[in-house]
C-alpha cells in the first residue's frame, strides 16, 4: 500500500471505528443506535434550516483548524487557539459596535481587528518560545486562561457590570439577508466565504511563496534552516502569529455573524480544541482541513436533534468525536496493522 | 477586619481550594518525572470528581459520614483505570501526548456529563448530604492526659488546626511521601532516570514502559483523588462546570513548582491564596480594590514568568513528551 492511501486510510479508519465504538455505548446505555445515527443525519442534513445552521457551525471550526493546521506545518502545536479566539471575538464585536463607519470599511475593519487580537495574543507565545524558550503547550494554555478572565473583565466593564456587550452595528454584521431566506431563516452568515478564503490563503503562504517555504523549513529542521541562513526565531514567532489570527478570525465569526455580540463566559467554547482534531483529521493540509472541519463541524450541530428525535444525550457526540481524536493519535498502530494487511494481500 | 482575623479566615480558605491541587499536581509531577506529559489532568479530575459524587449520593445513605473515603477510594480507581488509555496511547502506541491528553479531556467531560444524563435525566447530580467536613484537632486523649492538643496552640491553632480537613491532612502526606518516594527510593531514581535519559536507563536494565506505565496510573489515580476532593468539599454536585481549569491550574503548580512534588505543594497553597482572594477579597480590606481578574490570572502568568526564568528557571525533564523507540537514536 502506497504512503499516500496510507495516510488517507489512517483518519477514515479512526472515523469509522469512532463511530462503531459510538454505536456500541449507545447499545450498552439502552439507546438504539440506529434511531441515534438517523437522528443526527436529519439534524445535519433534515432540512434547509438545518443544511444552513451546520454550515454556520462549520464556519469557525474551518478557521480553528486553519490556526492548528499551520502551526503543526511550521513545528509549533498551537493548543492556544481558544484564548486566541476569545481575544478576537471581543475585539470584533467591540470595533463592530463602539465604531460609526460606512459598511464597505466597518465590516473588514472589525475583521481585522479580530486577526490582529489574536496574532498579538499568539505572539507572546512565539516571542516566549523563541527568545525565552518557554515550550508553546505550556505557555498557551496559560494564556487561554489569562485570556478567558480577561475578556470576561473587559465585557464586564464595557457593559457596566453586565454580561454581554451592546450588539454590533448592521453596517460590522456578517449577517445577510438573503442568506436566511435562502435557508429557512437560519443563523447561516457571510463568514463562511471568508473561512473559504483563508484556506486559500494558507494554501497559497505555504505552498507558494518564500516566506511559507522558509516556516515549513524551520519547522522541518531548526538546525538546517539556520545553516541555510534562516532566521529560526524570527520565523518561530512569525508563525505563531500567523495562527493567532486564523484563530482570531474564528472569533471575528462568533462575533460579527452568530452571536452578534461578545458575553462572559464560564468556561472555553470548546472550537480552539476541537480545532485540534479537525487539524490532525485533516492532516494539516488547508483541504483537509475543510473536510476536518465539515465532520466535527456537522457532528457537533446535528448532535443538538439527538436529545428530541431519539432521546440520546447530545455529548454522545462529543464521545465520538474524543474518540476519533484519540483514534488519529494512535495512527502508528493503524499505520502498523494496514502495512501489514497490505503486505499480506500482495504475499498472496 | 483586623489583620489576625483576615489571616485566620484566608489561610484555612486557601489551604482548602489548594488540597486537590496538591494531589493532582504530585499526579502531574510522576508521570512527567517519567516523560509522559499529561494535558489529560483535567479529565482524569473530571472523571474523579464524577465518581466521587455519584459514589457518594449512591451509599451516603447507608453509611453516613465514613462514605467520603469510599468516594475517594472509588475515584482512585476511576482515574487510574481511565488514565490507561494515556499510558496505552502515549507509551505502546507512540502517540502525540498533548493530542492524546486533549482528547482525554473530552472524552472525561463527554462521558461523566453523558452518564449524569443517563442516570438522574438531569445535566447535574443532586447535592450531597455527606460532604467532607472540616474538624478541630483538639488531640486525643489517652491514659488521662490530652496528647497533640493542635488547636489549642496559640496563633498557628486557629491559623491551621481548628478548620481542618482531613484531606488536607492526606495532601500534605501525600506531598511528602512522594517527595521520598522519587528522591530517596531506587524506584524513585529510575522514575527519573527514564523521564531524563531512558534509553540510558533501557541500557542499565530498567524496563522503560513499566515504569511509564506506573507513572501515568499513579497520576491518574491521584488526578481521580483531586478531583473527588474538589467535588466533595468545593462544590459539593456535579455538573459540567464542577471542574473548570483545575487541571489545567495542577499542571500550573507542577511547572511553578519546577517538577518537584514540595515544590508543587508549595505552587498548589500560594494558588489556594490566590484563588481564595479572587472569590472572597471583597471582604477584606486593601485586597478590595484589586480587580478580581489580576487575581484569577495570577496563576497562570506566574507560571509563564517562572518559565521564561524571571522566577528561578524551571526546566522539565529532558525526555519528557518524547515517545521511547527502542534502538532509536
């Protein structure tokens, strides 16, 4: 079997025994699997309504995964997406509302306001990585925190001790209306354009143009790019902001297009990890990324039907989505038991 | 409030919020002593804290008070068997450790959510009745005379014996027992031998993924403890909120701490003053008109700081996070 099927069989595998394993704890728990399963494909696919929410729920899982992808590409594990996030979905919603500007500056202003959130928030990670050798696991989960309590205080203060800031000016929103008539008055927005831009984007910065090759060589092997006269540190912290603003953009969509606004918050929203898995399922590259995306993104809404339609909790989902993760992890041993499957089927 | 009462009222508080750090740090310091990084902390609390309650509201009735170290027991185990999946992934199979530890932390808060739904057909537990309570060390009294009458020590009785919870008691044990344990028994220096240098430790015979394997099953049985002590004494149900960062705040400690379990002590109880001052500063003067949010983060940016080497250099074993190939060089 050739490395390329190999690397395509690896995640379809995990997929496939993922939900398998689903099927099995929802039998063990006393649920029928077959009405879950039927559940969840009529809440991805049911109707219109549905079509449209799942493509919004795609929308920032597809950025998320963009910002893990091209950190794994350039040797970083960037697990700080969701601080990123958040630093972007407030500093969206607050130039799309603080701010009075006619609609064709506001909205990509917003935007960028969230890029440019997230990159200097991943920045610090890039700048302690490569000037004070602090690892990027460790100091991006720190700042997730740092960063969920933070803009949890500045949303604080924004809306005078309230919880979530003023909703954005229809000149910064996302939204459009022909969007929702097309799709049975669905939170469907314009990001979803904009998610498909930026795999573009990447695909272009690393495949196309110098300063991609010089990332992917430094994440390849430091010591050979710095012999071939690359700037490792400067290229380090280079990346990590890059995908910071992937990750802030994510942001920019809950605010400008879903929420329409940025609200305190508990805890993580969950897209910055699961960003994770739609990276590793995609094997970092920026289609494999969309296909990543798609899954976890459409798992993730049609779950929210399961509680009605078939009376399964809807975190049976997020099970199988762990599991998927851990599935992909694990690909040495897929890798292992296919070569060998391989190898036996030519021996014959 | 005088300064002595804002003392005798911080110090307990602390040392409460900071027991499930202790014992899920030391977790935390074991398996990255022997090279497995765990990111799954979080989830192992979860499914301790998870076990702890369900244990708990299940024989509470019957056994009464005593039921507390059944819970905590139950959640051992619970956290060891699910930090299996860590030690099978990271060690036999070769896999990512940090993407392993993040899909452990789905899967703990997906299933424990998952079974609450299944169990009660509701997103949280009811309350517990026996929760762990606290208690004055007023000593013990044998052949007329009072031995180890703690409490009544004036100044450190009320600062730490008159509010005492025996889990805390425990942690402190722990901490120093694990402090022994790694330092001073041969397991102990094997344990680090792997973590630093395993394929020198292969050479010399010690069996690399055995003692992986045990590392990453005592991390996750003291991960399942911290988590069935935050549940039973903090917030006494489960929910999808009940552990929020606590794991991730033990993995902090274990950093601040600088891979030593009195060091992780040490981080765990200056969180534990940290943490107390961000929920309960409004009552105490000058602390006030801190904003509460320099306060929450605290934590977290002394680790970075602590990393980056303004406080001490912290530095993790070398072979930590690192897959052991054999004959790889």
């Amino acid at each position: 079997m050739s490395n390329r099927l190999i690397n395509i069989l690896v995640p379809v595998v995990s997929i496939i025994v993922g939900l398998l394993v689903g099927a099995v704890v929802m039998l063990v728990s006393g649920y029928d699997p077959i009405l879950g399963y039927t559940a969840l494909w009529n809440g991805i696919f049911g109707d219109s309504y549905s079509i449209g929410n799942t493509i919004r729920q795609i929308t920032p899982y597809i950025l998320a995964g963009l910002a893990v992808a091209f950190a794994f590409r350039t040797g970083l594990f960037n697990i700080g997406v969701e601080g990123q996030l958040l630093m972007g979905w407030l500093a969206a919603a607050w130039v799309g509302y603080a701010v009075e500007l006619p609609r064709i500056i506001h909205l990509p202003l917003a935007i960028i306001a969230a890029a440019v959130a997230g990159g200097l928030w991943a920045f610090l990670v890039g700048f302690l990585k490569a000037r004070l050798n602090v690892h990027e696991v460790i100091s991006s989960i720190m700042l997730n925190y740092t960063a969920l309590y933070i803009t949890n205080a500045i949303i604080k203060s924004l809306s005078d001790g309230g919880f979530k800031t003023e909703t954005v000016l229809a000149s910064a929103t996302l939204r459009a209306q022909w969007l929702r008539d097309l799709t049975d008055n669905s939170s469907l927005h314009l990001g979803i354009i904009i998610a498909l831009l930026m795999v573009i984007v990447m695909w272009f910065l690393l495949e196309k143009t110098t300063r991609g090759y010089e990332l992917k060589a430094v994440g390849f092997n430091q010591n050979a790019a710095e012999y071939a006269g690359m700037s490792v540190k400067k290229n380090i912290i280079l990346a990590m902001t890059i995908s910071g603003m992937f990750a802030g953009l994510a942001g920019a969509m809950e605010a400008l297009g879903t929420f329409q606004n940025a609200s305190i918050k508990a805890g993580f929203t969950g897209v910055g990890f699961d960003g994770i898995a739609v990276a590793l399922l995609g094997a970092n590259t920026p289609l494999g990324v969309v296909f990543g995306a798609t899954l976890f993104g459409s798992l993730k809404y049609g779950a929210l039907n399961m509680p009605n339609a078939a009376g399964i909790p809807e975190e049976m989902v997020s099970i199988i989505i762990a599991l998927i993760i851990f599935f992909v992890a694990c690909g040495y041993v897929i890798r292992l038991a296919l070569s060998k499957f391989g190898s036996k089927k030519e021996g014959k | 409030m005088s300064a002595l009462e804002i003392l005798y009222f911080i110090i307990p508080s602390a040392i409460l919020y900071a027991t499930p750090l202790i014992f899920t740090a030391i977790g935390g310091v074991f398996s990255e002593r022997a090279g497995v990084v765990n990111i799954g902390l979080e989830g192992i609390m979860v499914v301790g804290a998870f076990t702890g309650i369900y244990v708990n509201l299940e024989y509470g009735p019957s056994m009464g008070a005593s039921v507390i170290w059944l819970a905590i027991l139950a959640a051992l185990v619970a956290g060891a068997v699910f930090s299996i999946l860590l030690a099978v992934a990271a060690v036999s199979f070769r896999a990512d450790q940090t993407v392993t530890g993040v899909a452990l932390n789905m899967l703990g808060g997906a299933v424990t959510i998952f079974l609450v739904k299944l169990i009660y057909q509701k997103g949280q537990t009811d309350i517990i009745s026996n929760p762990i309570r606290r208690f004055s060390m007023d000593g013990i009294e044998i052949w007329g005379i009072n031995w180890f009458p703690l409490a009544n020590i004036p100044f450190f009785g009320p600062l730490l014996f008159q509010n005492v919870y025996s889990t805390s008691i425990l942690a402190f044990a722990v901490a120093i027992g694990a402090w022994l344990i790694i330092y001073k028994t041969p397991f102990g220096l094997r344990l680090r031998a792997v973590g630093e240098h395993p394929m020198a430790a292969d050479t010399m015979g010690v069996n690399v993924a055995k003692m992986r394997y045990i590392a990453v099953l005592i991390s996750g049985a003291l991960g399942g403890i911290g988590g069935a002590v935050y549940a039973q004494t903090i917030t006494l149900d489960f929910s999808a909120s009940t552990i929020a960062g606590q794991g991730f705040m033990a993995i902090a400690a274990l950093i601040f701490g600088k891979w030593n379990p009195l060091g992780a002590l040490g981080a765990a109880l200056f969180f534990g003053v940290a943490q107390t001052l961000s929920i309960a500063g409004n009552q105490i003067p000058v602390i006030q008109d801190i904003p509460a949010v320099y306060l929450q983060i605290l934590p977290y940016v002394l680790t970075i700081l602590a990393l980056a080497g303004f406080i001490g250099k912290a530095t993790a074993p070398k072979a930590s996070g690192v897959p052991y190939i054999k004959g790889k060089r």
